[in-house]
C-alpha cells in the first residue's frame, strides 16, 4: 500500500491509497453515479435522457441494492455514468448501512473519475472511506498487480484527509495479519510497531527474551519461550503526559500451534493471524496519532509464537505471573489469555484511564456471534453504550456479552490461584474475559474484544483476509471523547 501524499497546491487536497484516489480537485473531470430506489425511480432517474432510460429497461436494470448500471451517452460513443440501485424507498429501511456501496461501486465500476449526485449513506466522510477499503489488496508476494485508477470526488465540506487516514490504518492492520508467520514473528511484529512509533515520534521499547525473566513477566516468557524466535514486549508511548491515559493491549501470538496440546491441521491453518489483536491495536493507535487525539496513548503488545518444543510448557505446570496471581495451566491452547494477563498487569499499573484489550481469544466467540461480529466485555455501562453507537456510526459491527461473575467459580483451581481454562464446556468467550479481567485492578474502564481478526469470505470493502476488527468502532468512540469538535 503506498503512502497518502498532499496533491497539488492551492489548498486543493488530493489523496491516493493504492490505485484509488478521493479528490475535491473540482478539475477534475467526474461522470456522475446517481442513487435509484424502487418506489421513486421515475424521481430519481429523472436527469436521465429518454434514450438512457430505455437503455436501462433494455437491459434489464433494476432498482434492487447494489445494482450497478453503466450509462452511455446518447449517441452511444461515450461513457456517461453509472446508476446505483438502492433498493426499497429511502427511510423504509435504515439508511446506515448504504455507505457500504460506495465499496461496491469503487470495486466494479470501470477506470475514471466519479461523484455521486446524492452520498449514499449521507456520510460522505464514510462512503470515502468505503470507497478506499475496496481497493485493498495484499500484493507483498505477487509478481505483479493491476493498476486501474478510480477517483472519487468528494464534496468540499468532506475531510478526505481524514477518510484516507482512516483506510490505511485499517489496510496497514491488514498487511499485518496477512503477512504470513514466517515473514511476521515476534521480532518483525515489533519492527512493524517501531515504524510507526518512528512516524509519529513516539517513544518505543522493545523488551527482548532475558528482559522478559528479569522484568518478569513469567508468563509471556512462558508461553514464548519453545520458539527460536524469542518473544517480545512491545511498548509504545505518544502523547503529553498530562493527557488522559488511554492504553491498548493487543494479543501478539504470531503463531498459534496450540502447544503441547497441539491444534489439528485444519483449527491451526489460519493460525497466522492470531496476532490479529496487535494489528487491530497498531491500526487504532495509527488512527488516534494521525488524528492528534489528545490523549497520552500506550500500546502494549505481548508478542510470542505458541510453539511445541522439548522446552514448551505443559498441561498441568503452575506459574506465577507478573503481578503474583498464580495460574495453573489446564491447557497450552489458551495461551493468549497467559500473555496478555503480563501485559494487562504492566498496563493497569500506571492506573490508565481506559484500558482496552484486543484479542483473537477464543473459538467460542466465533460460535456466538460469527466472523462479522466483534463482541466485547466491559462492566461499564455508559461507555458500552457509547461504543454501540460509535460501531453503528461507522458499520463496524460489535456486540456486548456480559462479564458474568458467578462463572468465575469456573476459573478455580485446586493447587493455584486460577486455572488458565474453564472447568465448564460453555461460555468460552466469557470465561476467557473474565480470566483477563482478574489481572486489571486500578483502571478506570476495562473494555476487552474478543475479534476474529478475518474476513472469511469477501464482502464490499472487505476483502478475504486479514481484518483489524474494532479498531474504526474504537476510533469513532475516543474522537467523540476527546476531540473538541467531533
Ligand atoms: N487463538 C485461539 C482462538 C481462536 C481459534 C480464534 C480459532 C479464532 C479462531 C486461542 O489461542 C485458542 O486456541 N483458544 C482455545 C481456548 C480453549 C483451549 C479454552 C479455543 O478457543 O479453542
Ligand atoms: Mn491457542
Ligand atoms: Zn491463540
């Protein structure tokens, strides 16, 4: 994915991700898109030549969702626009999730310069964005790739610098799940986030394998320590000190074999992107810098293979983590919750104001909500409600599952303080939650996401991959937090 840069000069910004560029340059030559719905299609096609009309029914358009049409000219020699079908009459059904065309349009329309008439959604910020999601590809291995331009003009009130930043932090989370595990260990997982760190002066340590026993933080030491890739803990700081404390903690398990208790080959062939967490982190920690939030932000990111090795760690071991809680280890398979418990203790410490989890935790999560959907855990009430809102806003889709204390009892052990499993088959996604929050004492809101971290099958704007779930919801949500004028 090549960078954003500044276009042209008279304050006219033009912004280019990949092959698809969103412009207000009003030079720029645009066929126009017009939106079309069932019941007010005489209405709204009424721009339309008579010729481009029975063109349409001669082909057998129809208003139907995301129905694309390309129109000639009348004189048939040029190519004079597109119609976008938007199903039943605007107000019918909610709006919201029309943005998302603009990732259909920006996918199938042909090479050019486009505006729509009238944003579908009526967020033209967001139809960018969609707009630009589409063009993702993941081409670090590929001989060659396309390049077919698509520009999109944008209104002039719309902030499209801030539509491209939001899409390549999402595509820079992408490439970081995709990357394979052998291109993306522990060690270039922290190259990844010093790169960013080094783009907006932010202070970085990495903390390598003997840091990790001599800073202690036994359980992540644990976990890493059967991979000749030694594990890290990645730490990134940005922003005044003064400023209210947001921290991030994104699990970083590059691969997941499951351990001594080893995964079978088809639960372990995607498990390169069990470092989906880290990119969902580094994506929203991209987003909040880029933005300038006003916040002192922190990422942690406990980075480790989960391996099998004469040295691995066993079902049945007990270990004492960072912050004194001793853990029994019911199975080397729930490794993320091990060292992620490190990094939350090491966050909770400086007592932040928000502590935010991301992780691909649990299969269980999966079985509750599916791929789409990301659940997440807090016990406070009014910030789940402003994360609902912000998800809504931005088609980011969450959904809240509850920290259920009497299922603690579960997490018990006869000979530690916890077992890393629940002694009962149900509620993974929960248990694991609540096994996290067990280690978070002084913050003071606890928000956890258990995301998938994949697209299993593409969709508008969302390519077969890698996918840092969450991380627009997030973004959404501490803007309004904190930026004066959202
Ligand atoms: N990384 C996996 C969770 C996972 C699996 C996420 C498949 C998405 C798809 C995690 O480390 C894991 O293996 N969890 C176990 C926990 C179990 C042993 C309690 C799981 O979910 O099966
Ligand atoms: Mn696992
Ligand atoms: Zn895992």
């Amino acid at each position: 994915v090549s960078g954003s840069r500044a276009g042209k000069s008279s304050g006219i910004a033009s912004y280019n991700t990949a092959n698809i560029l969103l412009t207000k340059d009003s030079r720029v030559k645009t066929s126009p898109i017009w939106l079309a719905w069932r019941e007010t299609l005489a209405d709204d096609l009424r721009e339309l030549t008579s010729t481009q009309r029975s063109w349409l029914h001669s082909i057998g358009w129809q208003a139907g969702r995301g129905n694309i049409a390309l129109l000639p000219a009348d004189n048939g020699s040029q190519f004079a626009g597109a119609i976008l079908g938007m199903g039943d009459n605007p107000g019918k059904h909610t709006p919201k999730r029309d943005s998302m065309l603009a990732a259909k349009l920006a996918k199938e329309l042909p090479a050019g310069a486009y505006e729509f008439t009238r944003i579908p959604g009526e967020n033209p910020q967001l139809a960018g964005v969609f707009w630009l999601l589409a063009s993702y590809k993941f081409s670090r291995y590929l001989q060659k790739t396309g390049n077919q331009k698509k520009h999109l003009r944008l209104p002039d009130d719309c902030d499209i610098k801030a539509a491209v930043q939001i899409a390549e932090a999402v595509m820079l989370g992408r490439d970081l799940i995709n990357t394979p595990a052998i291109d993306m260990g522990p060690e270039e997982l922290a190259a990844a986030a010093c790169k960013l760190a080094n783009a907006h002066l932010a202070e970085m340590d990495v903390l390598g394998d003997s840091d990790l026993l001599a800073r202690e933080f036994p359980l992540l030491h644990t976990v890493g320590r059967a991979s000749d890739r030694p594990p890290r803990l990645i730490d990134l700081r940005w922003g005044k000190e003064d400023a209210p404390k947001v921290t991030l903690v994104g699990k970083g398990i590059c691969f997941d074999t499951g351990g001594l208790n080893l995964k079978p080959g088809n639960a372990m062939l995607l498990m390169k992107k069990d470092m989906g967490g880290a990119a969902a982190v580094l994506s929203l920690g991209k987003m909040i810098m880029d933005a300038k939030l006003p916040v002192r932000l922190r990422i942690l990111i406990p980075a480790a293979d989960n391996n099998v090795s004469g040295n691995s760690f066993r079902p049945g071991d007990v270990i004492t983590s960072r912050c004194g809680i001793s853990v029994e280890i019911g199975n080397t398979d729930a490794e993320g919750r091990l060292v992620l418990a490190d990094a939350l203790s090491l966050a909770d410490e400086e007592k932040p104001d928000y502590l935010i989890n991301m992780a691909t935790l649990t299969g269980a999560a999966r079985v509750a909500v599916g791929a789409e959907i990301s659940p997440f855990f807090t016990d406070n009430d009014k910030l789940a409600r402003k994360i609902e809102k912000s998800s809504r806003k931005v088609l980011d889709p969450v959904w809240r599952l509850p920290l259920w204390k009497p299922y603690r009892t579960h997490l018990n052990s006869q000979i530690a303080d916890l077992n890393n499993v629940s002694s009962d088959s149900f509620a993974g996604s929960i248990s694991a939650a609540l096994f996290l929050q067990r280690f978070v004492r002084n913050a003071k809101h606890f928000v956890h996401f258990d995301i998938y971290g994949w697209v299993p099958s593409a969709r508008p704007g969302f390519p077969k991959g890698g996918e840092p779930q969450a991380a627009r919801t997030l973004f959404a949500m501490l803007q309004k937090q904190f930026q004066a004028n959202e």
